[in-house]
C-alpha cells in the first residue's frame, strides 16, 4: 500500500498526553508531520479535543515517543535531508525540469538524439559510397561476362570467378577492376542533372511518393523515359570503356564519354561503324527496360519499407514505449529498403540488361579481357539486328542460361554491400556506446500528486526535495507515493 511505502505518513499520537483544557489545539499541529495521501491524517490530537474530523482513509501506524524521535533523526540526518513543508499550490506545481538532476537528463537525452542522427547520415554516405564506388569491380566482371558471347564458362556462381579475378590482378594489376569509374559517375550525374533540368522547365515533379496524385505520377514517368533516353548514347559510350582490355586499347580520357555519346545522336538513323546499331534501334528497348525496372524499384521500395516500419511499430508497442527521436529508425528502413529494392531489380531484370549491353557494344570493335583463364584478350563480334534477335540467337546457341553470364558478380557485389552496412552500423554502435554516459532511453513520468488535498501546507517527501539524492541514474525510477 501507499502510506507502507512512504515513511512521511507515519503518524504518531498512540501515547500522546490528553491535551489540558484552554490549551490551543493550533499550537500542537505543526509538531506532526501531515500524510501526503489525505489532509487530516496524522492529526490524531482531534480525537481526543473531540473536534469532528473527516474519516481517514489511509493505513497509519502507531509509534510511541522513542520510536517518533529516532525516526525525525533519522531524517534530519543530512545537511539536505528531512521533510519540508510546502504551504502553497504554487509550489507543488513547479515544473520538474528546474531540477539540476533533471536539466542534466534531458541535456543528455539532446546530445544522444543529436549523436543518432549524424550517425545515421553517417552510415547513409558508407551505403551511397558504396553503391557507387566499391561496387564498380563487381559491375566490371558482371559486364565482362556479359556481353562475350563465345565464353565458355558463363561465371553462375562466386567461386567460379575467383581463378579468373586472381589471375587478373597478377597480369594487369589492381587498377584493372576500375576501369571505367569516371564515366560511370559522370553518366549518373548527368542523368541526375537531365532529371532537374526537365523538372524545372516542365515543372514535372522528379520524385514521387504515396500521395502523389495520378497525373503527376503520369508526369513523372514521362520525365524519367525523356531522361533515359536522352542519357542512353553517353551509358553506351561508357560502357565501352567498363569493359574494354587496358592491355589492348588506348585508356580512355575523362570526358571521352561526352565526345564517344555525341558522336553516337549525330549518326541518328545511320550507324556510325560497320555493325553498330543506330540510336533509333536503341532507345526503344533501352526506354522500356529502364522505366520498367524504375517502377518496379519503387514498387518493392515501398513495399520493403512498409513491412519495416510496421515490425518497428509492434516492437515498440510490445515493450509499450516509443523513443523520443526515431530519425535513426527511418534512416535505417531507407538503407534497407533501398538495398532490397535495387537488390530484387537486379536480379530479376540481370537477362534484360544482358541484351541491352550487347545490341549497345556491337559495333564498337571493343577487346575485352577473357575470363575463362584471366590471361588472354578477346574481341568482341557479333551480328544482331536488335534487341528480339539478339535474345532469339542468345537462346539457340547459348541456351536460356547465357542471358545469366556473369551472375555470380552480383552475388559478390550485393555481398560486399550487405557486409560493409553491417560493419558500419556495428561501429556506429560502438561509437554511440562510448559516447553516450546511459543506456537507451527511459520514459520519464509526471509525478502524481494527491489532487484531493484541500489544506494549506502539506509535506513531500526527501526523494524531490533533496538533490543530493536524485543522480541521472534514479530519474524515472522514484516517486513520491
């Protein structure tokens, strides 16, 4: 019970002395200390003046004299110890986070809501970098593997690909998984510009979510297949310096890609070399298979990040507490979710693009490193005339499995990816250990106080009134009774 737990309710009056007639009852009452839970409990000189006082409801106990003065000293122990009268309304409502304690509580819970959110920009930079940067070696083999057609091993699995990748590294050196970085990263930024440009001219909005209406969603996709195909000549181009041999042909210059793409929209209708396909041939299937594969990105985006949000949700309502700040959480579904997204596109849409790359090569009289044994050097030649024949031959003469040449790349790549995000958020974690002084989060509840109190004074406990004893540690676990 209430009044068990709070030494403040303790009454003492059992051995009293009868009080002499003429003798001022109000002189006597200041000597008890008043029950916080009811006005009148303690004051049981009352019953023996034979004033009528209201029925207490709280347990109270009898102490004789010898007991009632060890337990004032007890309390009066300490310098900041002992009970304290409140005489006003006032006083009892003064906000809690005047506390010294307490301002250093919710001065801390600031710093670790601040430290968790640049830790979680921090750990979206590692996911971008990551995609764009240390991915590049794995597209490398992934596009090596797909557009030679005359290969004999066709790389379904990781372990298949290793011989090949050590026997690289030894000929041609480390650099040669990075060939191509530049213009990749200037073919991705151009297609992020075209998207802008487009935007603030048609005033088409380039980002979508659930409450986009019908029309502009509409918008958006036609702004997005204007942006792919405009970007498809300079992706060709850079294509062709991903997955050229460095020991068979010239390196490319940094804004080679520009030069090689403009070259490609002037001869329109007509092929620029002998059996390369003309830019009309090209942006149909291009278009269509890469607002194909957009959608569905956003499709299992959205998805993704629903389930995880609402496994977040029924966690939180499970241990019936909800953190202050959850920008780390919706950070952490933004990283999952992308990952899941571009992770099921790829693989679902890995024989489209296999098509795509090599009606996009074919003509370019590119030499690629063979990846059979990772020494020799191969050209490249092939006859399609577009994109259905090219899938007609790759089937007869490879079988349905030569669409998936070089699968195991992207096995490798999305394994890489999965490991470094688990790594940075393992240090992150580390690093909000060390720097945060508490554990997670608690929940700090309002002390209750007895509203049905009608008097002028009433006495509070030593937990609120004594500062000595209220540390970071004990904020959310005492309160008064």
């Amino acid at each position: 019970m209430a009044g068990m737990d709070n030494y403040s309710t303790l009454m003492y009056g059992s051995n009293k002395k009868p009080m002499e007639p003429g003798e001022d009852m109000t002189d006597q009452r200041p000597e008890r200390p008043r029950n916080v839970y009811g006005p009148y409990a303690g004051d049981f000189a009352s019953a023996s003046s034979g004033m009528p006082y209201p029925r207490q409801s709280q347990m109270q106990f009898q102490l004789n004299d010898d007991q009632y003065q060890i337990y004032m000293a007890s309390m009066n122990s300490g310098p900041d110890s002992g009970l304290k009268n409140v005489n006003s309304e006032r006083d009892l409502s003064l906000p809690i986070e005047k506390h010294h304690a307490l301002e250093n509580f919710y001065d801390s819970q600031e710093d670790e809501i601040s430290i968790r959110k640049y830790l979680g920009i921090g750990v979206q930079w590692v996911s971008l970098v990551t995609e764009n940067l240390l991915s590049h070696p794995f597209i490398v083999l992934r596009r090596q593997c797909q557009v030679y057609n005359a290969s004999q091993r066709y790389h379904l699995h990781p372990f298949a690909l290793m011989p090949s990748i050590i026997h690289l590294h030894r000929r041609q050196g480390v650099t040669t998984l990075w060939k191509g970085l530049g213009s990749c990263l200037l073919v991705r930024g151009m297609s992020l510009a075209m998207d802008d440009v487009i935007s603030k001219v048609t005033s088409w909005p380039k980002e979508v979510d659930s409450r986009t209406s019908l029309k502009r969603f509409g918008q958006h996709v036609i702004l997005k297949c204007i942006s792919i195909a405009v970007v498809m000549p300079f992706y060709a181009a850079s294509l062709v310096e991903s997955v050229q041999s460095d020991i068979a042909s010239e390196k490319p210059g940094l804004f080679d890609v520009f030069r090689e793409g403009s070259l490609r929209l002037l001869y329109w209708k007509s092929p620029q070399k002998g059996r390369m396909l003309p830019v009309w041939c090209l942006i149909g299937p291009t278009v269509g298979v890469g607002i194909t594969k957009y959608l569905f990105g956003l499709v299992i985006k959205g998805i993704s990040s629903r389930i995880m949000r609402r496994r977040i949700q029924q966690a939180q309502e499970r241990k019936g507490a909800k953190f202050k700040d959850d920008s780390l959480e919706t950070q952490n579904v933004e990283i999952y979710s992308n990952l899941i997204s571009m992770l099921t596109t790829e693989v679902i849409f890995f024989p489209l693009e296999t098509i795509l790359h090599r009606i996009q090569l074919q003509g370019t009289r590119t030499i690629i490193d063979n990846l059979d044994n990772g020494y020799a050097v191969v050209p490249i030649l092939t006859n399609y005339q577009g994109a259905i024949d090219c899938y007609r031959t790759t089937v007869a003469t490879e079988g349905f499995s030569g669409l998936y040449k070089g699968f195991g790349a992207i096995v490798l790549q999305f394994a890489a990816h999965i490991a470094v995000i688990k790594l940075t958020k393992w240090v992150v974690n580390q690093i909000t250990e060390v720097i945060s002084s508490r554990p997670p989060q608690k929940v700090v509840q309002y002390y209750n106080l007895d509203r049905g109190m009608n008097s002028n004074s009433t006495t509070i406990s030593r937990s609120l009134s004594s500062g000595s004893d209220m540390d970071e540690n004990s904020v959310g676990n005492r309160s008064i009774d």
